[in-house]
C-alpha cells in the first residue's frame, strides 16, 4: 500500500470519467493563470482566491454554478438575489448548519453508518457509494424537514445535478439534453416540495421570499443537489485514498486532520465555473467584465502536487479553500468535515481493503459508481 497506489487510482476518476475535465486541469497546471480566449484559468491559491473575493461575480450566468441553480429551481435563490435577500437567506443556512445544527443532524448519518457498516464485521463486502448515498439522502432529509426516501431522494438529486452537466457539454445545443435536465429538475422539485411549508419558526425564519418564513422556493432543491452530490463524490474516494494508503491509524489518532487532508486531495468540487460581473484582476492578470473564470480548487490546494499528511497537514487556510473563500464560501463545510471524520473513524474499526471500483462516467463530479470494500479484520 503506498501514496502513489492511492494517487493512480484516485486519478482514475478523472480519466475515465471526465477525460476532458482532466486534459483542461492538466494543460497549464503550472502556471499561476491562463487565458485562452474569453476564458481566463486560475490555478494557484493566489489567483483562485483572488477571483473569489476581488473580482466582482455574475451570480447567475450561463455556465456558472448560479446559472444552473436557476435553471434547476426557477429562481436559483441564494446566488440572484441582493441586499438583505441575500443575507437573510445565508444567515438562515448559517444557523442550520452551524455547530448546533450539525450536532443535531450528526444522529441520523451515524444512524446510517452504523447499520450500513455492520455487514463488515461478518465479512461481507460493502459498497461505500451506495452507503454514502444514503448517509447523505438521509441527511439532506432531516435538514430539510422531509419524509422521503433517502435512496429515492440522493437518486433524483445526482439525476439532477448529472443532466445539467450535460447539457453543458461543449457543442451545439443539445434540445434531447434539455428537456432530459428539465425532467431531472421537475422530478428533483416534487420529491422536496413539501419543503416549502416548514413553519415559520425554523431555520431559515427571516429570510425574504415570495412567503416570509417559508424555506425559500428553490432552495432545498438547490441544497439537496450540492450535500448529496459532494457527499457521493467525495466520501468513497476519501475511504479508498485512506484503504489505498494505508492511513486507518490516523483515524484513532488524528481524525479531523485525516479528514482535513483527504478533502484537500480528492477536493471533491475540483473546479469552480463563474463570471466576472465586472473588470478586475486574477494574480495580477487582467480580467474583463463578461470573462468566463475557471477556478481550479484541486490546483490551489496543491491537491496535485502534496499527498495527504495527518501527521503534517497542510495550513487551515489552505484546506478551507476547497469550500471557497470570503462571501462564496460553502456553508456546509462544518458539515462535510464532521461527516466525514465520523465516516472515516467507523471504517477504521474495520481497516478496509478496496476490492473493485468502477468509475462513474456521468456523475456531475468526479466519482465512483461503485466501490466495494472489505475488511481486513
């Protein structure tokens, strides 16, 4: 077992799954930025900070994160709107994956940990793709005060996320694509609609809608979409780093750095499409109003070049970057860090071995179809 055995197959996902997404993070990895055409590339923690918190952003454009988010829920609230929308949307997600929000969602994934874990002490083989879906369904649920499904709703939410991205896939316009999106989308819509009827005294109470104190329309689609998507593309590719590695005492020992460094090497949102809104500059290259920016997280991690260290982890300000920075940092980044800490603490009991993986050709993000372990005692 060793850290380039890890690294190969890791890189897998890349290569078998999004070929072109690699090629585009591989070809000009070593220079701070690149501009090709309308498109300008940041690479290093410098630039890729720099276009988060000094370059103006156009919340909603095509190709944007925002501009999917709009198109998935007809309103794409949280990246349109302004002012005190803006904030008083933010501050109700604040408060409901906080420390204290968290803590209250930390049963029900441990709850799912616990009996989907299980098997392995029989000796019989798991797939942690399939546990991760559910671990993170089921948190998507109680968040979001549902009574769905939690297979049924991490399948329409990576459905969704997955007929987006390709509808974007380079090329003409693709109507087949489109209306396959929108199907996604509505399906995804209906599972979380009873969402929008929480009362008025919960987490997000304050915050503007089309009906103060509800859920804001759009919203739990859009949260649904990101905590499920991440959670099924990072968590199985964190264990088989860790299996791969050889890492499993660092999880008695050093579990919240383990779990810091593996988010720093698989950064499961490896790149970050946006817009500039307006002129400025990325590491010192100019940047015009309408540019297109390609924001490479895995790059400004050093998710490349460093392999994971517990023992000497990379600066917390280096890690937290593959959540973003300054106003667009992710929320639920206390979230993915305890998730996955608990997930990677319950799979060291059993120290893991990675029996087959399949890479996952139409996920939106870089991931196994499946990953089968089996534990080694």
């Amino acid at each position: 077992m060793s850290q380039a055995r890890a690294r190969r197959r890791d890189r897998r996902v890349y290569l078998r799954g999004h070929p072109v997404l690699f090629a585009l993070l591989a070809a000009t990895r070593w220079r701070a930025t690149a501009r090709i055409g309308g498109t300008v590339l940041a690479h290093s923690r410098e630039a890729f900070t720099d276009a988060l918190v000094r370059v103006p952003l156009d919340r909603t454009a095509e190709g944007t994160t925002g501009g999917a988010a709009g198109r998935l829920t007809g309103g794409g609230l949280l990246f349109d709107q302004e002012g005190d929308d803006h904030r008083g949307t933010r501050r109700g997600l604040a408060e409901s994956l906080g420390a204290d929000g968290v803590a209250r969602l930390r049963p029900v994934w441990m709850e799912v940990l616990d009996r989907r874990l299980a098997p392995l002490a029989d000796g019989a083989p798991v797939d942690l793709v399939d546990v991760a879906a559910e671990l993170s369904g089921a948190t998507a649920a109680a968040l979001l005060g549902l009574t769905v499904d939690p297979l049924t709703l991490a399948s329409a939410a990576r459905a969704a996320a997955s007929a987006a991205a390709r509808e974007h896939l380079p090329g003409l316009p693709s109507p087949a694509r489109r209306r396959a999106a929108r199907r996604a989308a509505d399906h995804l819509n209906a599972l979380v609609s009873p969402a929008l009827d929480r009362p008025s005294d919960g987490p997000f109470h304050g915050a503007s809608d089309r009906v103060p104190g509800r859920v804001p329309d759009g919203l739990a689609a859009m949260l649904a979409v990101a905590a499920i998507n991440t959670t099924v593309a990072g968590l199985p590719r964190a264990a088989a780093w860790c299996a791969d590695a050889d890492l499993w005492g660092y999880a008695e020992t050093a579990p919240e750095a383990l779990a810091d460094e593996l988010l720093r090497v698989t950064a499961p949102t490896p790149l970050l499409p946006r817009v500039a809104a307006a002129a400025g500059t990325v590491a010192g290259r100019p940047v015009r109003r309408g540019d297109r920016l390609i924001l490479i997280a895995r790059h400004a991690v050093g998710a490349h070049d460093r392999d994971p260290s517990p023992s000497d982890p990379a600066p917390p300000q280096v890690t937290q970057l593959v959540f973003g920075a300054g106003p667009h940092a992710c929320p639920g980044a206390r979230l993915a860090r305890r998730q996955l800490t608990d997930a990677l603490v319950a799979l060291a009991a059993y120290r893991p071995v990675v029996l087959s993986a399949r890479a996952d050709r139409r996920s939106a993000l870089p991931g196994w179809a499946t990953l089968t372990v089996a534990a080694t005692r």
